[in-house]
C-alpha cells in the first residue's frame, strides 16, 4: 500500500517573560540628570515589548516594538531631565511573546531639580560669643526631601546631621576656647542637589 507521512513541529511555551529594571531599579531613585533607561526583557519567544513613562497620569514619554520571535530587548531610551517638572514618575514595561503570555513591570523614580535653601540662624555673621559650647542652628526647605543629611563643619571638625525638612535643625558643640571661627553648613537633597 501507499503511505502519506507528515511531520509537524510545534512548540509548547508555557513561560512568561522576565523584566528587569536595572536603571531606574526597583528601589525608589532621585535623579537629577539626564539618564538613560536600562530595562531587559527576556523570554523564549517574545515578539512584543512597550514601555511608558507616566507623571499624575499623564503619559510624559513611550516607545514599543514589535519583534519576531526574540529572546531579548533591551530598553535603553534616554530619558531628559533637566526639561522635565519635578515628581514622582513611574516606569511601565510590559512584554508578550508569540502565544499571547503578557508580563507588566513597573518602578517609581524621582525627578529633582531644585536646589533646596539653606538659612543659618545661629551664630550669625561676626556674633561675639561668651561661650565654651555653642549651638549651631539652620533650617533648609526642600521641595520633596522629608530628611535631609546636613554637614556642619566648624574648622576640622564635621559632623553629619540628619534634619527634617522645614524645621530647625540643631547641633551642639563644645571645647570652644577664645579664637576666631568659622563654620559651615552644607546640605544635599536625596538626589544631591
């Protein structure tokens, strides 16, 4: 007899694509440059990759791509900064592979570029002092920082002083003897500002 033989090859694809936020991580990072996404997406067999980059709802920037049967993308978009208003934004990735297996990924960044101010209130410029211990006093406002690390730096010696944003700060020094001083405070927003 006569036989008719046919070979199909299929594939199973039961896994779900990886996403990987290497910059911004998946911990909450302050920038206050320009930088560029570093997002992977990974699968056996993904032919679909987007990403969006929201502020109160509002898509601020995104790009997709659609790929034949890839095993990896990597987002590495530049995202601007300095043109931008500063908050809080979050980083949206989503990825599907030929068989319709969807992943969604997120992170939050922050976006700072305000200068915080400083203000010393204590001692002020030229103050004669009578005293052997002093207490140094300032307040710094910031925009979004609810703790900032201050350095206060009194000739060599330096101290660093967490404070909470709009209050005053306060840190004691002793040893003082009869000479003339200088001191400093030097404060930095979480993203260095």
């Amino acid at each position: 007899g006569n036989i008719e033989n046919k070979n199909i090859s299929f594939f199973v694809d039961n896994s779900i694509s990886v996403i990987q936020f290497i910059n911004p991580t998946n911990a909450l990072k302050y920038y206050n440059d320009n930088f560029s996404l570093s997002v992977n997406v990974q699968d056996n067999s993904f032919n679909y990759t987007e990403y969006n980059i929201t502020k109160d709802g509002s898509i601020i920037q995104s790009n997709s791509t659609a790929l034949v049967s890839a095993t990896e993308h990597v987002w590495s978009d530049p995202v601007n900064v300095t043109q931008s208003q500063d908050g809080t934004y979050n980083l949206s990735v989503y990825a599907s592979d030929v068989v319709g297996n969807g992943v969604a990924g997120s992170t939050l960044f922050v976006i700072d570029n305000s200068v915080p101010s400083l203000v010393i209130n204590y001692p002020t410029q030229n103050t004669f002092l009578n005293l052997s211990q002093i207490t140094f006093n300032w307040t710094f406002v910031d925009n979004i920082s609810s703790i900032i690390d201050c350095n206060l730096s009194v000739s060599s010696n330096v101290k660093t002083v967490s404070c909470t944003n709009s209050t005053v700060c306060n840190y004691t020094l002793s040893g003082f003897s009869e000479l003339p001083y200088n001191f400093n405070v030097t404060c930095a927003d979480n993203a260095t500002n």
